[in-house]
C-alpha cells in the first residue's frame, strides 16, 4: 500500500523529470499527464498489472507506466484494486476545489479543454493529475483554480469539466 506522500513525490511534475517519455532527450508527446501518473504510481509501488485497457508507449516496456491517454487511465482506476486508492466518487466541477479541500488523491478532468477545430460544448480534452488538497502537481495550477484564472485555448477552466472523478489516498 502505498501513501499520498510517496505518490506525490513520485510524480515526475514534482521529481523534477517532466515528460519522461522522450526519446534521446525529445519528448515523445507533447501531453504526457497520463504518462506522469502513470510514473508516479509505478514509482510508488502500485501493481501497474491491474491497470488493463490502457495503451502504452511504443518506446518504454509497459512496467514503467506509460499510459498513453488519461481516460482510459481514469476508467482503468475505477476497475483496479490497488491498496491505498479509495473508490471514485464524483464531484461536481463547479466548486470541486472546495468539496476536496484538505482531501490528497488522483483526480481527472474529463472534457476540459478545448482541442483544435473544436467547439467550446463539443471539447474533449481530458487531464488526470494529483490533487494535495489545494493544487495539482503543477504549481500554476493553484492560481487557476483557487483565482479562476484561464485563458481559453491557453489555460483552460477545471471548473468547466463535463465530470471530475477523485479517489482519495491516505
């Protein structure tokens, strides 16, 4: 079983090797949020064998966690039993930042931001990250989400995902 502390401090935002999926120093994909929880969960001993229905990298082994997008990630969390992540529950995104305050654990963004030639009601982009209570893993995110700070198509809403899902950790 793992703790919130371990797991935070595996993850690569926070380790200090961001993007890890690279090849001779090039990064593989430009988002790699997935792949950084990924990392971090691997790195703090979770069994990345109970993780199914998720595509990997072609360049690293599946063992080092590089799991390609973040719902497949999210709806793999839901089906797994990993010692030390709590059930999902839903929040509403509205004022999530309010109903985890104080709560540590993993949590996804479904539908968020908005990919090229799409519509702001029809976006689709997803992000899975750790949440410590107050931010995720990236510190920038505390003046978005605390400050309501979002340029569309540069800095995205949280507070506009279709879901938020949240497993606590200990």
């Amino acid at each position: 079983m793992f703790t919130f502390d371990k797991l935070w401090n595996s993850h690569p935002q926070i380790y200090g090797d961001a993007a890890p999926c690279r090849d001779k120093g090039i990064k593989n994909f430009s988002d790699q949020c997935a792949i950084n929880l990924g990392v971090a969960l691997r790195r703090a001993g979770a069994d990345m064998s109970q993780l199914k229905s998720v595509r990997h990298c072609w360049q690293h082994a599946k063992s080092e966690g590089h799991i390609l997008a973040a719902e497949e990630l999210a709806s793999a969390l839901i089906r797994a039993r990993i010692p030390g992540l709590q059930p999902m529950k839903k929040v509403k995104s509205e004022a999530f930042e309010e109903d985890l305050k104080g709560q540590q654990g993993v949590i996804f963004f479904k539908d968020f931001w908005r990919r090229a030639n799409e519509t702001s009601a029809g976006r689709s982009g997803d992000h899975i990250d750790l949440w410590n209570g107050r931010r995720l893993t990236d510190w920038m995110s505390y003046v978005r989400i605390q400050m309501g700070f979002s340029i569309e198509g540069t800095f995205s809403d949280f507070h506009d995902s279709k879901d938020i899902w949240f497993w606590r950790v200990i």
